[in-house]
C-alpha cells in the first residue's frame, strides 16, 4: 500500500501514520513566506519585549509576512536556530506538515516539500495527530480559526465577498477596524469602553475580536 503521507500531493487525516524528526539543519527557515495572524503577531511582540506597532513596522513585509533578510533566511533565524522558538507561528509548528480547513468545517493534512537538502528524517512511528500534540499548537489553532472567521466576516462586510482577500474596499476606508496592530486596537477599546487593559495575551485576543465584532454588527447593521 502506497504511503499516503509520503506524497505531497495527498490529503490525508489526523490519524494517518506519520513522525518527523528535525535535525536543526536550519536549511527549511529560508526562502519561505510565513505569514502570521494578529495573535502570533502579539506573541512575537511580547517575545522581543516590544508593542505590536512596533513588531509590524520593524519585522513584517507586505504588511502579514515575517521579514527575511538578504540571504532569504527569516529575520528571526540564529546561529542555533529559531530565536523565538517559544512564540513561533502556527505554519512553522506544523511544518513539515500544511492544514486545510475545508468550507464544511473538516480539517485535513498534506506533506509539504522540504527544502532539497534539508535533514529532516520522515517516518511512519507516531500519527499526524501524536506529531502535532508534541507541537503544541492548540492555542494556535483557535486563534488562526477565530480570526480566519472574522476575516471572511470583514470580506463579506466590506468588500462584499467572502473569498475577495486582495480586492479594494470603498475609497473612504477610515472606519475600517485594526486588524493586525492588537496593542493599539485594544488600547483604543478599552478606553472606549472604560476598562483597564488585561495583560494576559489570551484576553488581549478576546477583546480585540471584540472590538472588531463591534464594528462588524455595526457596519451590517447599517447595510
């Protein structure tokens, strides 16, 4: 029987046969897009001890992409390896593997291509489910769905369109909320709404969907 977890080409489900063991060869933190959400965006700002206006202007291109220096490696790619290990996005928790959330809500994997020379060692001991635990990637998870939630929400909302992530809203775009920069949309929040600002990132996170909640039900509500 063909591996289906060997192809990169396969969809297969959480409990396929599957391990990977990183040899910390570094070679798969170069020339890759990694893009991150506001909650990991938050994390990484807290993880360089600065705000996320700062983080989004000092290590993002293209306004949701990690920078990457000269050379293509990550700007946050060291000598020893990944310097904000603890705080590191979603996609690189799963890596080698990529999640796909289906429109019916079933979630499956695929085997993405490692780098040509990279040493990684793929094998068949654990399951997909067994690897990903040992990432840890649970409070991740719920994030990246929360906000993929909220952004089909605030496409259907401003550019009349679910899918339409590229396309030009109405000119007048002042009203549009904070998505990426969390510090500044939960300051400006809390203070509309007389609270003090929490300092538990999990929260911070709640409140910021909060807040573009609000603007959501006000802005379909005028529609």
């Amino acid at each position: 029987m063909a591996d289906e977890a060997a192809d990169p080409r396969s969809r297969f489900s959480a409990e396929t046969p599957f391990s990977y063991r990183c040899a910390r060869c570094r070679r798969c933190c170069h020339d890759k897009l990694i893009q991150v959400n506001p909650y990991e965006a938050a994390r990484l700002a807290r993880n360089r001890g600065i705000s996320t206006t700062a983080f989004l202007r000092d290590f993002l291109e293209g306004s949701v992409y990690l920078r990457r220096r000269d050379d293509g490696a990550c700007v946050f790619l060291g000598d020893e390896g990944c310097t904000v290990h603890a705080d590191r996005p979603l996609v690189c928790r799963l890596y080698p593997l990529g999640r796909h959330v289906l429109a019916s809500g079933e979630v499956n994997f695929s085997r993405l291509e490692p780098h040509s020379h990279s040493e990684g060692v793929f094998g068949r001991e654990g399951t997909v489910t067994g690897y990903l635990a040992s990432q840890n990637i649970e409070r991740f998870v719920a994030a990246a769905d929360r906000y993929l939630a909220l952004l089909s929400r605030l496409n259907r909302v401003w550019w009349g369109s679910p899918n339409e992530l590229d396309g030009e809203g109405p000119e007048d775009d002042a009203g549009f909320p904070e998505l990426m920069d969390l510090d500044r949309a939960v300051a400006q929040y809390c203070t509309e709404q007389g609270a003090p600002e929490p300092l538990d990132i999990e929260e911070r996170m709640r409140l910021h969907i909060a807040s573009v909640e609000q603007w959501l039900d006000a802005n379909e509500a005028g529609s």
